[in-house]
C-alpha cells in the first residue's frame, strides 16, 4: 500500500458494543398471535352486547305476535270455511243454552211467586177464619170462669169481660159453648143469660187465646171486671194456660 493510500483511508475503527437484550420479546417486536388472540373487555364491547341482546328479544316478540295475527290470514279457505261453521254452531248453542236457562229462570220465579201467593192467601184465610169463628184455634191463653151461687150476673158483666179480654189483645174467645165473634151480644132472660141466641148457665167460663200475663192484669185492674163481679157477689178465678184450645166454632 502506497503512503497516498494511506492517507485517502483512514484506519477503520472498530464498531461500539451494544448492551445486550435481556432474552423474551424487545419493545418493539410486534405483537403475537397469542395476544391478539386474548380477550379484551371494555365499556363499548358491554354496551353494544347488551344493545344486541334487547333487540334479539325485540325481534322475538314481533315475530310471535305476526304469527299470531297472521294465523288466519295464513289459513286455507276451506279451513276459515270450517272454523267459521264451528264458532256459528258454538254460537248457536250458546244462544240455546241461554233460552233455556231464561225460561227456566221465568217458571222458577212464576213458581216462587205462586208459592208465596198461595202461602199468603192461605195465612189471611187462617186469619179472618180465626176472627170469623169459623176454625178452632190454640194457643197461650187464660180460663176465666165466673161463679153465680146468688143469681147476681147479668148480661151486662158478661158483656163487660168479653170487651176487656179483647181490649187487651185476646185473639179468639169462646163463652161456654158459644164461639165469641165480632157481632156476638148478651141478653138478660128468664132462668139465665142468652148469648147470640143460646142459651148459657152458670158458671160462665170464658176461654180466651192472647198473652196470658196481658189479659190477667187487664181483668185485675182497680174497679175492673173481677172486682165489679165479686161487689156483686160473683166469684172470678183466672188460671193461665201456655197451650189453650177453643174448639167451638161459629156456623157460616
């Protein structure tokens, strides 16, 4: 090599050491498979999930419901000829099975209304017969029965108890053998009293239906019937019965 070689090329200085790497992956080698391949969850990712979920289920319930409503649409004609027959015989029945049961409603309320008519009629024809004299009757009630050992009663005093048991509230009453009604009168007569035409003998018994302890305290009353009778010489005993019956009746 020639001394103008020389200076034209300086000596080549021998190259700077590197530090070495630490052995595994430098900063800048670009990513694996396996990285990319690992799952990364952020805020988007979850929301745009959800987002998908809610509207799966939106397209869900349309298309139930377009299959609901398109059910007949999609149905042959025979088969809409068919279920219209059925749902008018369904029909039909229906309105049968109503007549029936609003005519039997009717007769059940024409038999209830004639029973309860009937039932009415019957307890107003007890009543008036009761008041008429023309049925016996029982019940609660009193014996009054009137002694006479001197002959002193008149018609008058007879008259008097039958107005005072009615008075207070005696229902049915029967004098002897005489069945009391609404027009039933006293009259004094030879050997005794007559009483709507018959005549009665002494003692006088009356049987009157009512509340005992009302009919009792009315005869017993200061001046009333008992004490006019026995001022007169009359004996008055009243005995309370809880069942009584009067078994004469008036002819109609």
């Amino acid at each position: 090599m020639s001394d103008d070689d020389a200076r034209r090329d300086p000596p080549e200085e021998p190259p700077e050491e590197q530090p070495e790497e630490p052995p595994g992956k430098s900063a800048e080698e670009p990513p694996g498979i396996i990285d990319l391949l690992r799952p990364r969850t952020t805020a988007g990712q979850l929301m745009g999930g959800l987002l998908c979920v809610l509207l799966g289920f939106a397209l869900v319930t349309q298309v139930r419901s377009n299959q609901r409503d398109t059910a007949f649409s999609t149905a042959r004609q025979d088969e809409l000829v068919g279920i219209l027959s059925d749902l008018s015989q369904r029909s039909e029945r229906l309105r049968g099975d109503l007549r029936d049961l609003e005519a039997t409603k009717a007769e059940l309320e024409r038999d209830v209304q004639g029973g309860t008519a009937l039932q009415e009629a019957r307890r107003r024809a007890t009543t008036y017969g009761l008041l008429a004299g023309t049925l016996p009757a029982e019940g609660p009630g009193i014996d009054l029965q009137i002694g006479d050992p001197g002959g002193a009663v008149r018609s008058v005093n007879l008259l008097d108890a039958l107005q005072e048991l009615r008075d207070a509230g005696a229902e049915v009453i029967q004098v002897n053998d005489v069945r009391a009604g609404v027009d039933t009168h006293f009259l004094d007569a030879a050997g005794g009293i007559v009483a709507d035409g018959r005549p009665l003998r002494a003692p006088y018994r009356f049987l009157a239906i009512g509340d005992p302890h009302t009919m009792t305290t009315a005869l017993n009353i200061p001046g009333g019937v008992v004490r006019s009778l026995r001022s007169a010489g009359a004996t008055a005993t009243i005995t309370s019965h809880a069942r009584l019956t009067v078994s004469a009746i008036r002819s109609r």
